[in-house]
C-alpha cells in the first residue's frame, strides 16, 4: 500500500486511542484503552420500541414484483404462528401431528454419516436421481402417469415449478386460463410472468372448456387442478378432460396439471391424470409432497414432455441449480423403504 494509507491509518488508530505515539520511540499500543470501548451501554429500561419504517415505495419494484403483490396470500402460503405452531383453521393443511417423526430422523442421520465428498459438489439440475426413479415408479402405478425419470425435474415445491413454468413458456401480455376461483400461488406465479389471467368458471363437471375458448381462443396456457378443483373440490370429468386435451393439440396449448392432493380420496380410484390420457405431449404434470408429508420440506416435481426437458435445465441452472441433495436423498430412502 502507499505511503499515504498507511499515515491515515495511523492518524486514525490515535484518534481514536488505540495507539499512541512516543517522540524517538516509536508508535505503541496505547496501555489503557478508551473507557466506552470497554463497556457496553446501559440496558434500556422497558421494550425498547421498534423503528417506525417509512411506506413501501413500489414504484422501485420491477413490473414482475408489483404483478406478483396484487396477488393475495392465504393461510397455506403464510409461516406458521408466533407459538410456532400451525395457525388454526389453516386450509389444506395435512396432520402434522402424524408425521413419522422416528423413521424420518433414523433416515436423515443415515443420510448425513454417508454422504460422499461427491455428494457437496454441484449436481445435476434435474435432481436426485433415485428420487426421480422413486418418483416415477410411484406415480406411473398410483396416477396412471407415463414417464421416465429423465422427464422429471425436482423443484422447490409446488410454487418452483409454476415459477419455472411461467418464466420458460410466458411472454408478458400471453393469455392463460385459471380456474375461477382457483389457487392464489399459481395465479401470482403467472402474473409475475405478466401472464394475462383470463378466470374460466367452474361447475360440477370442473373447469368449463367451452368457455375458455370463448374467452381466449389463443391461450397460450391453462392451469387446471382436475383431481380435486381448488378450492371447491370438484373432479374434472372425463368428457372435459377429453375436449381440454383436444383443443390443446390443435392449438399447440400447454396444459399446466396441478395434482396436488390426489392421494386423499374416500372411495375408489382417481381418474385417470390428464398427462396420462395425453398423446400429444401438451401437458406439464405438478406434483408435491406437501400435502402427504410437511409442506416445510419445500420438495415438488414437474413431470415435463420430453422436448421441454432440455430448456428447462438450462434455465434452472440459472435459477436457483438443484435443492439440497441431503433432503432429496432421504425422501428417495423415504419412499423405497419408509
């Protein structure tokens, strides 16, 4: 360094008592340091109040965040109480209560004694890949789903893979249909994109096609949930399931399949899942383990056509990578032997 910095560095030490300067010596470290830099300041009596912030100024956001806040949030999207437990009444909220806590730990501290020195380098974007194996083999008997592992991409939750949908198919001003009324998460992902909603109502039958395409005839999108229409519950029926998947084909639409929580049912068996009745590869299957397991676990999946599965990798290597490998090893033990 120069000269210079260093006399400023030492003029500052001595102004501030750190040092001191001794004619035809040196310079030394000062004996007795300054008193206030000894003793911390007295603990103020009572709560000592919180800084009064000054309103948000929105108009230095991005169009993409003002989009994505006119959203509204609801209970499943919030953190839980200040107790730290879940907020009551808190809507599609799975029992926590019977999560199996004893099998999950043994499986994490397995994980964690093997994990190689491989395992802390950077992995492929598609992620784990036993878990995608898992995933696969569990949703190809279960939900009638036809994929290979290599279709499948693991993603922060639910709320990654509407985010990576979005910024991948979208441009701003594109139409898609959304359920009306219909998931608050999903519609903030698409408006971020500047996606423009164009709301389709619902009747017993599900998602009314027909008036989709009345309504935006070149949709470029449609998110749907067809096992159990959020938050109303209805099934889509075959028939509109049939006419969906048509009218994609012949447009070059994507379907954006939401199969949040198909595993609840009373009776029987599901229908058959939209990507496993497509054969022209228009849809994007959603699936999550927040509902079946904990929501914390932030772990969800897309099932992609195989033409997409290249772009998207490229784009999630740029997003955010891959989740933590240690999560997904043990949900893939979880699923094989849990």
């Amino acid at each position: 360094v120069s000269r210079n910095t260093v006399l400023t560095a030492y003029e500052q030490l001595t102004a501030e008592g750190y040092i001191e300067s001794v004619e035809g010596s040196g310079t030394f470290v000062a004996d007795v340091l300054p008193a206030q830099l000894l003793t911390t300041a007295d603990k103020p009596v009572g709560p000592v109040p919180k800084p009064r912030q000054p309103p948000a100024d929105r108009s230095q956001l991005s169009q993409r965040a003002q989009a994505m806040l006119t959203s509204p949030q609801i209970s499943p999207l919030l953190p839980a109480s200040a107790n730290g437990r879940p907020r009551p009444f808190s809507l599609g909220m799975s029992a926590l209560d019977a999560f199996p806590y004893p099998i999950w730990s043994r499986l994490v501290a397995r994980q964690a004694r093997q994990l190689s020195i491989g395992a802390l380098t950077y992995q492929d974007a598609a992620g784990y890949r036993p878990l995608r194996e898992a995933i696969a083999a569990h949703v190809t008997v279960s939900r009638s789903v036809r994929c290979s592992p290599d279709q499948i991409v693991i993603v922060a939750g639910a709320q990654g893979g509407f985010d990576l949908v979005a910024r991948l198919l979208l441009n701003p001003g594109d139409p898609v249909w959304m359920e009306d009324p219909g998931y608050v998460g999903a519609r903030g992902a698409l408006l971020g994109a500047g996606a423009e909603i164009v709301p389709v109502p619902i009747d017993h039958e599900g998602l009314m096609v027909e008036i989709g395409i009345e309504r935006a005839p070149d949709a470029r999108l449609i998110y749907v949930t067809p096992s159990h229409q959020f938050p109303l519950g209805v099934t889509l029926s075959l028939a509109r399931r049939l006419a969906l998947l048509e009218w994609a084909k012949a447009t070059n639409a994507y379907i954006l399949e939401d199969d949040y929580d198909s595993e609840f049912r009373f009776a029987g068996r599901p229908l058959a899942t939209l990507q496993g009745l497509d054969r022209a590869d228009r849809v994007i299957y959603v699936g999550t383990f927040s509902k079946v397991l904990a929501p914390a676990l932030r772990i969800g999946y897309l099932i992609l056509p195989p033409l997409l599965v290249e772009p998207f990798l490229k784009v999630r290597r740029l997003v955010d990578f891959h989740l933590p490998v240690l999560e997904q090893a043990v949900l893939a033990d979880f699923m094989a032997e849990g």
